[in-house]
C-alpha cells in the first residue's frame, strides 16, 4: 500500500488557486487525512530507517516538519500557507543547522537532499580547514557512485574572494569556495505514489551519509 495517495498533490493544486485562509478552513478536513497524517506517519517510518546508523537524530515526525503557515511578515507574497510539506532529519528539528537531510513535497517542486544550508562564519572556516587538510577523502566521497550518481555535485553560493592559500588549492577543490555545502535531487510524483517510496528515500539519504559524516567531524573540532 502507498504512503500517499493522488489526493495528497490535488490538495496543493487546489492550494496554490486558493491561498487563502476561507479556503484553507474550508478544506481543513482534507488537509489533515490526506496531507498531514501521511506525511506525520511518513517521516516517522523515515525516522526509523535512519535510526541505525544515526542513534542521535530526533525521533518525534512533529518536531522535524516544518509549519505549513508561512512567515509573511517580511514578504512581498502575503500567501499565507506554502504550497509543499517539508521535514528535516537532524539532531534537534526544523532549526537545527547541523548536517541533516531534506524533504520537499508538492505539487510542482518533489525533492530531497541534504548537508548544511546554514553556516555561520565559525563553522565555515573549520570546514574549509577540514577540506584542506583532508582533501583526498573528501574526492572519495564526492566520487562515491552513489552520491555521483544520485546527486551530482555539492551546490551552494561561492564565496568570489579567498585568502592566498585557498585561492590556490580552490584550483583542485573548488567545493572550498562554497559558503554552503548542500546536495539535491528532483523525484517525480510516481517516486511518491510508490509504494517503496520509503525505501527510495532511504537509498539517497544513505547515499549522501559519509558526506554529512565528514561535515560533522569538521564542525565538532
């Protein structure tokens, strides 16, 4: 049995005609038994998968999804629900800036990923340090077929001046350039009406786990 059904991607086509509360309200119903439900339930079975190999994730599907209200009190948008759910894997919930992994599902954006979207001054020079020193198993990592094949590359802006020494080594490794170190792949709708859907998110997460192994170990020295 699927994990989700059409009905789940109907309720965000009809959402992003209807962004509004009176219609919000009016749909409530179907909100929570076909999107909110599945998903809660959805994440939980994510959890359990990840828990093996990663003991110190949360395990409470509440704390790692993210609200469907937006923060609208600085946007031009005055939309005041997003069109997708999202949940992140990490130690401590949506706000934790720590390496974790992503989910996105909607109607016109299905993707997943990972690694760290958020860093501080701090964290980013010890990552570069890290890069630095230890370049030739970050290549592995970057080459591994799974997180080639699945991935690509890591993505994130680029800082366009560097200190002497980086500028150099930036020639063999340009990942040392990136002020964020994430990595991201689209699905499709059949991805997520698929019954092994869980197993499908599994395989990438699993894919990209020594990459967010070797962030952590940077952050942690």
């Amino acid at each position: 049995m699927s994990h989700f059904n059409p009905a789940f991607f109907k309720f965000f086509e009809q959402l992003a005609k209807n962004n509004n509360k009176e219609w919000f309200e009016k749909n409530r119903k179907t909100y929570e038994t076909e999107v909110k439900e599945p998903f809660k339930k959805f994440v939980g079975i994510i959890q359990q998968g990840l828990k093996k190999d990663n003991p110190e994730f949360l395990m409470e599907p509440s704390k790692a999804i993210f609200r469907i209200n937006r923060d609208i009190r600085f946007a031009k948008d005055k939309s005041p629900y997003k069109n997708h759910v999202g949940a992140f894997f990490s130690r401590s919930g949506t706000k934790d800036t720590r390496p974790g992994y992503y989910l996105h599902l909607g109607a016109k954006e299905i993707f997943l990923g990972g690694g760290m979207y958020d860093v501080d001054k701090e964290r980013l020079e010890k990552i570069r340090q890290e890069i630095y020193y230890n370049n030739d198993p970050f290549k592995k990592i970057l080459n591994e077929k799974g997180f080639k094949t699945l991935y690509g590359d890591v993505l994130g802006d680029r800082n366009k001046v560097l200190t002497p020494d980086y500028k150099e080594f930036a020639r063999e490794q340009p990942v040392i350039a990136n002020k964020q170190f994430y990595y991201m792949a689209k699905l499709k709708k059949e991805d997520v009406l698929n019954k092994d859907f869980d197993k499908t998110v599994l395989k990438y997460f699993k894919a990209a786990a020594r990459f967010n192994d070797f962030m952590m170990q940077a952050i942690s020295e």
